[in-house]
C-alpha cells in the first residue's frame, strides 16, 4: 500500500530508519533513547552487524549463559540490554527489526507482553506463505519447529519496544560459547543449538527478506523514511543503560587484578576499533 | 497464564471450574464478560474474561488504592507499601526478574522506579506516591515469583515515605479501578 494511501487509509504513522552494519551497542543505545524520549514510532531495521557480539537480556547471568572461559579467550563481546529474555550471538548473518511504539499507536492492542508478541508475528505471517511453515511458537518466529527469530520487548507507561534478531545466516562455531539456558521453549524438547535453530537465507534471499518487511510494515503503518542524520542525539542528557560487561563481570579472576586492568583496556579498545561507523542502506 | 493465590481462592470460594466451559458449576455465575463483585474476606473480585474456554479472575483489594498503570498503594499515616496489581500480574506472565531501586531513593508519582521482567519483556513499575524509599522486598531477588503468587501481600515491591498525601486524590479507589480494568480489557 502507498504512504498517500495508507495516511488516507488512517493508518499511524512510523518512521523507518534503514541501516547496515550498525554495531548492536549502538542500535540498543538508539532503541533505549527513542523509547525513552521520542514521542513517534519508528520501525528501525540494521541489516547486519558488526564483529560477533554476545547480547543477553536484563537479568542475564554471564556464568550461567555463557562459556565465559572461551568467551574471555576470544575476547567476544558481551552486552546486557535493556530488555528482558535470553542471550543471542550476534554478527554481519543477524538481520534486526524493531518496533517502538506509542501504547495506543495500534488500535485494540494491549501494550502487554503476548498481545504485542502476538501482533509482531501478523508482520511477518504473509511473508512466509508458499515458502515455509511460518509460526510464532511461545515467543520465537519458527519455520515448523526451528526458531529462526528471538524476540523481546521492554514496555513503559506509555511506550513499548519489540525488537527481533532473525537468524539470516550463523557461524555454528559461535554457538559454542552459549550454553544450555536453563529457562527454555517447551517446544524446544531438549535438543542444542544447532538441532534447534534454522537459516533464513536456506528460504528467502536477505534483499527479499528486507523488501519484504518493509512492504508489510507499510501496510500496518503510513511509513516516513528517515536516515541517521534526522536523528541525531537531541538528548544528550538520556543514559542508556544497554552495557558491554567488563572482564571481571564475565568472572575473570580477581587475583589477576592487574592483568585484568591491563586486559580490560586492550579488551575494550579491540571493540572500539572494530565497530566501524553504520552505513545507510 | 501465570495464576494468583488470590484468584485460586477467589474461584475455590466460587465453585468456579478452570477451565470454564460456560455456566459456572455450583453458582448463578452469568456467562463470560459480565463483572461479578463479590466481596470475599474483604476482597473485591473482578470477573474479567473469558477467552477461548480459560477463565481469569482478578482480585481488586478494597482497602488499597490504584494508579492507572495497575500499581497499587496501601497507605498508613505516612508510609505507603507499593506493588503491583493481580490484573497486571496475569497480564505480564511470569515475573523471572525484579529490578529494585535503592533504598533512600527518591521516587516521583507516575515515574518509574524500577522494573519486572516476564520471560521477554521488561516492564516498568511506575510510583503511585512521591516520597522516599525506605525498604525494598529484598526477597523478590531469589523469588521474583511472589509478585504472581502473592501481588497484594508477599509480593509488595517498596515501602516509602510519603512526601505529603497530595498525590492520593488522583489515584483511583477499588471500585474506579475496578471499571477501569473492565474497560482496558473489553476495548482489545
């Protein structure tokens, strides 16, 4: 449906911002703000990231999730969001699609947990058809019983975020550094990482994956298209709370105190150096 | 659905069948949709919904009062005890996760001052009150669960000092939000 149309149509109105490459740290630091002191929606879509990334939710446990002896080895980053659920690795194969909206932006929609859930899943639905059997299993995106997109939310007074890292390829070797969790899908019947997740790529092109979202974002909402630029960080005074953990959080030793210091700067400046600046796409 | 000790006991009292298959068992229960106050050991009940035969009932405290972000207040000179309320409790899920603010912090009616976490979402909790923190439940740290179990008792998530009792007329008394919760959940 045409933006003219849609308008006309009386749709809401969101703002897309298209992006490639952005480092995860980044995108969250601009979800967290935008949700924080924007009173729009926005529809923010990063085709990729940068280096691979460790992202857990807001309670996540780095002993309990992750392989931190490798994680601290290979010097993988590891992020606590500032939403809830579980932990992703991330890289330039995640395609990520985020939703913050007003709570009455939606017409009948709940700004609780499962309605929005259940209202993201309508986005993508159409996209599927002929191709895979798509479904919102629990709180994953599933082509038959394989996830290939982990969502979560955070939801303020007046204001919620959904945001999705969809699957669009994976290294497997990377998935050797999350463990177990420990709180899984029932549907998940025990069965690891590899057995349990999908490649989006092995059912759609990444152009047509990218197109196709935008075409249904644009049927659920009279779509603006912005780029960095129209966003810049007005308020300077918002902290977003979106964090890389240092290398004690992740356990490294406290005798080691010194070393550790010495490791923490390089550790830090091994990211900085490597999270090169978001390309518009 | 997570499910209450307040709502187990209010549908027992009842004789209100789980799932419900159209007139209660025992009872003149109308049929889905319709409130039913009942007052039950000084409990208000709240028949909210019922949704592809599963019933949900929501306890309403009268003594307490309500903001219309579903936390509620119980106020006693100048303390107040804050949580979170049965309505919202089933509406988030299950509570994996409570993030407390400290303790002397200052807190501000309708901001927040801290969050739950439901299996994927974090989820605001806004201050009915303005004042000070004084304590926080340290125990929702290992069993953030009380907050669906317990919303009204074991579950309380801080105390404060209440700055003055001027923010007290704009919260809604039981029966307020009672209707107000009705029609949150009649307009999805």
């Amino acid at each position: 449906m045409a933006a003219s149309q849609a308008r006309k149509a009386g749709l809401p109105i969101i703002n897309l911002l298209r992006v490639k490459g952005m480092p995860i740290l980044q995108q969250l630091h601009l979800e967290e703000r935008l949700l924080r002191t924007s009173s729009q929606n926005w529809c923010i879509i990063n085709d990729g990231t940068t280096r691979p990334t460790i992202v857990m939710g807001v309670s996540g446990k780095a002993k309990e999730l992750l392989e931190t002896d490798a994680v601290l080895r290979d010097e993988i980053p590891v992020i606590r969001r500032f939403t809830g659920g579980g932990t992703v690795i991330v890289d330039q194969g995640t395609i990520f699609v985020t939703f913050i909206c007003n709570k009455d932006a939606i017409s009948g929609l709940q700004s609780y947990p499962r309605p929005i859930m259940s209202w993201s899943s309508l986005i993508y639905k159409n996209m599927f058809q002929g191709i895979g059997e798509f479904s919102l299993r629990e709180n994953d995106y599933v082509i038959g019983n394989h996830k290939f997109g982990g969502n979560a939310q955070s939801i303020t007074k007046n204001r919620w975020v959904h945001h999705t890292s969809f699957l669009w390829d994976y290294e497997i070797s990377n998935m050797g550094y999350l463990k177990m969790p420990t709180r899984v899908p029932e549907y998940r019947q025990a069965r690891n990482h590899a057995e349990f997740i999908c490649r989006l790529k092995e059912y759609m092109s990444r152009s047509d994956f990218i197109d196709g979202t935008m075409d249904s974002v644009a049927s659920h909402f009279a779509l603006r298209s912005l780029d960095a630029d129209d966003i810049q960080n007005s308020s300077s005074q918002f902290e977003p709370s979106s964090r890389i953990l240092t290398r004690q959080e992740l356990g490294e030793e406290a005798s080691m105190e010194l070393v550790g210091t010495v490791s923490q700067i390089s550790y830090m400046a091994a990211i900085s150096s490597t999270c090169p600046t978001s390309k518009i796409a | 659905m997570a499910r209450s000790l307040w709502a187990t006991r209010a549908a027992s009292y009842l004789r209100i069948n789980v799932p419900c298959r159209g007139f209660a068992t025992g009872s003149d229960l109308p049929i889905c949709g319709t409130r039913v106050g009942v007052t039950f050991h000084g409990m208000y009940l709240l028949y909210v919904n019922c949704e592809n035969n599963f019933l949900s009932i929501h306890a309403v405290l009268k003594d307490l009062k309500y903001a219309d972000s579903h936390e509620w207040v119980r106020v006693e000179g100048e303390s107040a005890t804050v949580g979170i309320t049965d309505h919202a409790q089933d509406h988030l899920g299950e509570v994996v996760y409570v993030e407390l603010p400290e303790e002397g912090s200052k807190v501000e009616q309708g901001a927040s001052f801290g969050a739950v976490e439901s299996v994927k979402a974090t989820s605001d909790v806004n201050s009915p009150v303005s004042g000070k923190v004084v304590e926080v439940n340290k125990k929702l740290s290992d069993s953030p669960g009380l907050v669906n179990s317990s919303p009204y008792e074991d579950g309380w998530i801080i105390k404060v000092e209440l700055e003055d009792d001027s923010d007290l007329p704009c919260l809604m008394d039981p029966e307020r939000y009672t209707k107000f919760c009705e029609k949150e959940d009649a307009s999805r």
